[in-house]
C-alpha cells in the first residue's frame, strides 16, 4: 500500500484541514487544535506514562534522548495500543501531509515531562539547516520541508509550567537559531508561549524555533511530542528495528505504512 491509500484508509481527506488552518501551517509555522483528546484519553495517557516510567527507571528515553530535569520515554508507538491515537490521529496526519507534500512516515514518539524547576532548552529546530538531509530546499520559491513535529498537551499549558515556546514564521528565516540569535537560550522578542488546554496539540512544522520553558509550578508538565519526516530519511527512532511482534499483530497495513515497517 502506498502512503496516499494508507492516509486515505485512515481517514485522511483533501479538506480534512480549513483553507485556514493550511495557511496558519504555511505562513505562521505551526497550528494548535483543541480538544483532540478527551479528558479521559488524557488521563489513560498519563497513568500509561507513569506505570512506563516506573518500569523503566533509569533507562527511560534512552532510546533517543536523556534530558536533566526531565522525564523522557521514547518508542512509544511499540509500547501500547493506546499510543495508536496518538501516531495514527487522521487529523493530525492531515497537517503532517500539508507540511510534507504527503510524503510521511512517523519519526519518532516520545514523551517529556518538564519537571518542577526544570525544562529550559535553547531555541532549536528538530534538524538542521546545515544538514544535507534535513534542510529544507527552496524549488521554486517554495521550501520543500522533511520534517514536522507536534506536541499533544497533558497538562495544561500555563505562562507558570513550562510551556512550549515558539517563534511565529520563523520556519521561513533560513537559518537555525544559533546563527540567528546570539543566545539561543535567551528570550526571543517575537516568541509566544504554547498554551491550552490538555488534549490539545499544536503541530509545528520543525523548522518553526521553539523550545521548553521553566517549569515554576509544583507538579509535571506532560506531553507526547509526535514527529514525522519524509519516507526516505532516517527516523529518529528505527522503526523497523524497534517494531515489536505485538505491534504487527494490532496494526492495521495502513498503519504500518505511516510506522514505515
Ligand atoms: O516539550 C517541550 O516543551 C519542547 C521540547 C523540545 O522541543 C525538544 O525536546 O526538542
């Protein structure tokens, strides 16, 4: 199956996303969609990421990547069904397909938890506009980009805990932070903050800068970060390497196209 039918077969659709929020994609660099989890989901996805991490102890997120002060898990795609909403979520998939040409399969699923005092990052991009495979290539006045991130909120994002912080149109700058700004870690005089409500995620084309705050509540910020890249570059996570005998006895073939296994 190719990934045109795969999208389709997941309830993927030409006008799956508004005129509006395409353009919110194109020129703004990112697009927030309340409500895609309920209450519930949102609660089932914490309590899996808790009894996740208490297995794994030490070894949580090391499959990619281990951060001070905060609580990473990786590979999640292969570690529960109930991540299959994430991964699989047709609406979300319709924004990675506007980014990506259609072009997709999924990157990577981890999840990070800010912690109290913790989660300042410098501004970045999720590749580099100096790597020969992720940088997006200007064809016609128009960047053709890899990769495309999006951060499913479980916790509610506030100014107090943490949340994501982003730089609006800054996908079209050309450059990675660190040559655009002195001090990436610094404030940026155009970043907002990534706030809303839990069960809410904002895809954000990887180019857009943004990064995590200080967490100056008293308890967790949680989220799941969802990212995709085309189907010929190397996923964060190996997906075929990591792909457990369980998951290909859930998924359906449509699904295992977008894991690209
Ligand atoms: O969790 C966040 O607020 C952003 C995290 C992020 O951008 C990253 O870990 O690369």
């Amino acid at each position: 199956m190719d990934i045109k039918t795969a999208l389709y077969s997941l309830g993927v659709r030409d006008d799956t996303l508004s005129a509006g929020e395409k353009r919110s994609l194109d020129e703004d660099g990112y697009l927030p969609i309340p409500g895609i989890l309920t209450p519930a989901q949102v609660q089932a996805l914490r309590n899996r990421l808790q009894e996740l991490e208490d297995e794994e102890g030490e070894d949580a997120g090391k499959e990619v990547h281990q951060e001070d002060g905060t609580d990473r898990l990786a590979n999640l795609a292969n570690k529960d069904p109930l991540f299959d909403q994430v991964w699989a979520n047709p609406k979300v998939l319709a924004a990675m397909a506007h980014v990506l040409d259609g072009d997709l399969k999924l990157s990577s699923l981890n999840a990070r938890a800010a912690l109290p005092g913790h989660g300042l990052q410098a501004l970045h991009c999720d590749g580099s506009h100096n790597s020969a495979d992720f940088a997006p290539e200007l064809k016609d006045g128009r960047r053709r980009y890899n990769v495309c991130n999006s951060i499913w909120l479980l916790s509610d994002f506030t100014p107090e805990n943490g949340a994501t912080r982003l730089v609006p149109g800054s996908h079209l700058f050309g450059v990675d932070p660190g040559e655009g700004m002195e001090d990436p870690r610094a404030p940026h005089p155009d970043e907002i903050l990534v706030q809303g409500k839990a069960g809410t995620v904002f895809v954000f084309n990887a180019f857009t800068w943004h990064g995590g705050t200080v967490n100056r509540s008293d308890s967790p910020r949680r989220a799941l970060h969802c990212y995709y890249c085309r189907r010929d570059l190397k996923s964060q996570t190996d997906q075929r390497a990591l792909f457990r005998p369980e998951t290909a006895a859930r998924i359906s073939e449509a699904q295992r196209v977008v894991l690209g296994v």
